[in-house]
C-alpha cells in the first residue's frame, strides 16, 4: 500500500514538473513575439505606391516601411471635414507622437489637379503642419490615389470605381493606420472623439510591434499575420 502511494506522489510530481516546464517553455517561446496578447487584426496589404510630397520628393512604399502610418485624404480648398480632421490629426497623433522617429502620418490630396507640390507646401505651412519628417503631404495621378484610397487603405467605397475617373471625388474623414510591415491595420473616424482616442492607443500598441518576422515560415511571427 505504502509502496503504491510512493508511485501515486511520484507521478503527481512528475506531472506538476511537466506542467511547470512546459509553461516556462511557452513563455519563453513567446515573451519576445507578445503572441499570447490580443493583437489589432490585419485588414490588406498595402500596394506599392509613388507619390510627391510637399518637397517635391517622390515617396513611395518602401520608405516608409518599418514606420507606423497614420494615412488620410482631403483637399486644401476644402471648408468642410478636412480642416476639421487635419487639427484632430494635429491634436491628437501629431503633437503627442511628434518625437517619435517610428511614426509617420501621410495626407493624400483626393483633388491633385489643384494641389501641386507648391500649394501643398502653402497649405502645410499656413495651419502649422510643415514638419515633412513626420508629416508628408503626397499629390499624385487621380488615378493612382483614389487606387490608393480603396484598394490599400479601405478608406472609399470600392462601387466608385465603377465611375469614370473624372467623374470620381473622395470626401471623407476616415483614418487608415499602417503597421510597420506595410499592413492595413484600423480604420477610424477622423472627427469622432473616442475614434481618435483608439486611434491613439492603436498607435501605441503598433509602436511596440517590431518589423518583420522573427522566425521565418509564418509559423511564430512577432505580428499576426
């Protein structure tokens, strides 16, 4: 009997000693990758991308990887939502990430036969927002940003493709926000106060993510993919 008890409490440790190794195990497997935490889902890849920003420099998607994006669209004749939006961009992401070497925010103009490189650099000087490190006003072919606008960012209903590109305007508050892998991340509503205050928490939580995969064949990725 006593010997039988012997084996009972040897087998109790030996499965306590399993348990306790395994969870060391798994959490030093993942303590790195932050895998175990809830994590934003991933939407769309960005496509590559040329545009001119309000410098005259091209920037396309390989300059801005390994940087968050905070991504919008208006017009500089706007009087409506664009203002409104740009100084809740302002507020909001530009002010309290400005230091912040891993953050970018790129506004696209959905009227690029008005707003050339010039205008662009008018507009960005005359409401404060001319810092090009971490703010990049992008003109470009109509073509080529409204693509931009649906097929990347998720930011315009896609039934207006269907129109004749002339035809076409994008007006819209929405904020896409890119992960440093180049990846659609969140959408949100540029003039809603609690949508720009997950908007500020998502740019937190991405800001820890590193880029690129830390062990390759997507099987452990330090981001979801």
């Amino acid at each position: 009997m006593e010997k039988k008890k012997k084996r009972i409490r040897r087998l109790l440790w030996y499965v306590a000693g399993s348990v306790v190794f395994l969870a060391i195990f798994w959490i030093a497997l993942f303590a790195g990758t932050d895998d175990y935490k809830v994590k934003l889902p991933v939407i769309a890849d960005v496509k590559p991308f040329a545009f001119v920003d309000q410098k005259g420099d091209t920037v396309t998607e390989r300059d801005v990887l390994g940087k968050v994006c905070v991504v919008s669209f208006f017009f500089t004749t706007c009087p409506g939502i664009c203002p409104r939006m740009n100084d809740n961009l302002k507020h909001w992401v530009y002010e309290p990430f400005k230091e912040e070497p891993d953050l970018l925010m790129l506004s696209h103009t959905s009227d690029p036969e008005r707003d050339s490189v010039s205008r662009l650099k008018v507009y960005a000087d005359s409401m404060g927002y001319d810092d090009p490190k971490h703010w990049i006003f992008l003109t470009g072919t109509k073509k080529a940003l409204y693509a931009a606008a649906r097929d990347s960012y998720h930011i315009d209903d896609e039934s207006h493709a269907k129109q004749k590109i002339e035809d076409q305007f994008i007006h819209t508050q929405l904020i896409a926000l890119i992960d440093k892998n180049g990846r659609l991340r969140g959408i949100y509503d540029g003039l809603t106060k609690e949508e720009l205050e997950k908007l500020q928490r998502d740019i937190k939580a991405l800001l820890k993510e590193p880029s690129g995969p830390r062990f390759s064949g997507g099987l452990f990725n330090n981001n979801p993919s």
